[in-house]
C-alpha cells in the first residue's frame, strides 16, 4: 500500500512537470517595428521593436512564412528592410511578415 502512495505520488509530480513544459505551446506573438535586417543564409529577420529602447527580436523564416508588402502582395523579405512591419511568430518562427502602411 505504502509503494502504491509513493508511486501515485511520483506520477502526480511528474504530470505536474510536464505540463510546464508545454507551456506558451500555440501562442502567438506580434512584433512590430523597423526590418532592420536579413540573413537570406540563416533566413533570418532582425525587427527593431518600435518604443522599445533599442530591443530587437530575431525570428527564423519558414517555407510557410507569408511575406507581404503594404498592398498586401508577397515579397521577399530583403525588400523590406528599413520599413515598419508587423511580425507574428510562434516559438521564433515567423508565421507572417507584413509591411504596416
């Protein structure tokens, strides 16, 4: 009985650890500022987050990613540098990257 307590424990205490671990899993982020710049080898952008000190994020492009200019037609990312775009990401990865007019 007693090993069935401490097992029961373990199990509770690890299921418990584990879900910390997915934790954030699905969740969205938004950056918006400058393209500052664009790493066509590592396809990564660098965005200087707008009102933030001089913070900047770096975030992978995927085969996924959707580029868009201002219009809302796909670009590639270089023509972007230097203009405010808004960035959505999840883990790092950029799901899109839009030109904010």
């Amino acid at each position: 009985m007693r090993v069935m307590k401490a097992m029961l424990a373990l199990i509770v205490v690890l299921s418990l650890g584990a879900s910390g671990v997915h934790a954030g899993c699905g969740v969205k982020e938004t950056h918006e500022g400058t393209l500052k710049s664009v790493d066509a080898e590592k396809n990564v952008i660098v965005v200087a987050i707008a009102g933030k000190d001089g913070k900047e994020v770096s975030i992978t492009l995927t085969a996924s990613t959707k580029v868009m200019d201002g219009e809302g037609k796909e670009t590639k990312a270089a023509s972007l540098v230097g203009k405010k775009v808004k960035v959505v990401s999840e883990h790092s990865k950029a799901d899109s990257v839009k030109q904010v007019t």
